[in-house]
C-alpha cells in the first residue's frame, strides 16, 4: 500500500476470530515505510477488533490508511452507536484496557458515530 492509494478495508467476522483476521489484514496493508510502528498497530487492531465484536454489533470491519511519512491511520468499525469507555482498571483486571492502550500507545484516537454505527481509530507514527 502506498501513500496514495486510498485506505484499504476488510470485513471482519463478528466472532473472536475477528482479532486475527485483523491481524492478517493488517500485515498484508501496512505501508512499507510504516513497519517500524507494526507491534503497537498488531496491538491496536486487535484490541479494536474484540472490543467491536464483544461491545458492538455486526457489521464489522478494519480499514487501515496510509497518512504520508507522518503515519497510519487503523479504524474498526462495528454496527453499535455505543461508544467505547475509559476505564480504571486495577492490576488484577483479566479486561478493560482496550481504550487505555489506544490512548497511551497512539498518538491520537477517537470515536466516529453514524447511521450504521461507530468507527474508533487512532493514529500511529513511527
């Protein structure tokens, strides 16, 4: 994928698979130049993707885009207007830290509501 061409999406089970299909979409899209921010994006589309089918409704999907040299953009979007919410969690908690790892490891995120639901992003640079 190249700084041009525009984003690139998949469709995304609505089960627990939806995780590493993410995943696989995600390598096969990342933008060369990008590679050095792969771990925090495999993190992120991850996270993104379980809470979109635990938290969300079907339809759901993953887009990745390309924002220059700056970086990329990861979206999932889900068929819920419900948003996502910042939780405390203590050490102990087995979940709840999906929106806290987006706003610690992205350099901005959010959440983007319309007639067929919401998609959370948030933008990764190297």
């Amino acid at each position: 994928m190249c700084d041009d061409t525009p984003p690139a999406e998949v469709r995304l089970p609505a089960d627990l698979s939806a995780a590493r299909h993410a995943r696989t979409f995600l390598r096969s899209s990342l933008c060369v130049h990008q590679t050095r921010v792969l771990d925090r994006a495999l993190l992120l589309v991850s996270e993104l993707a379980v809470n979109a089918v635990e938290h969300g409704a079907p339809p759901v999907s993953a887009s990745l885009d390309c924002e220059g040299r700056s970086g990329i953009r990861l979206a999932v979007h889900d068929g819920s207007p419900t948003e996502p919410v910042l939780h405390e969690v203590g050490p102990e908690a087995e979940s709840g830290r999906g929106v806290n790892l987006l706003a610690v490891l992205s350099e901005d995120w959010g959440v983007d509501l319309d007639p067929a639901g919401k998609t959370v992003w948030c933008v990764l640079r190297p």
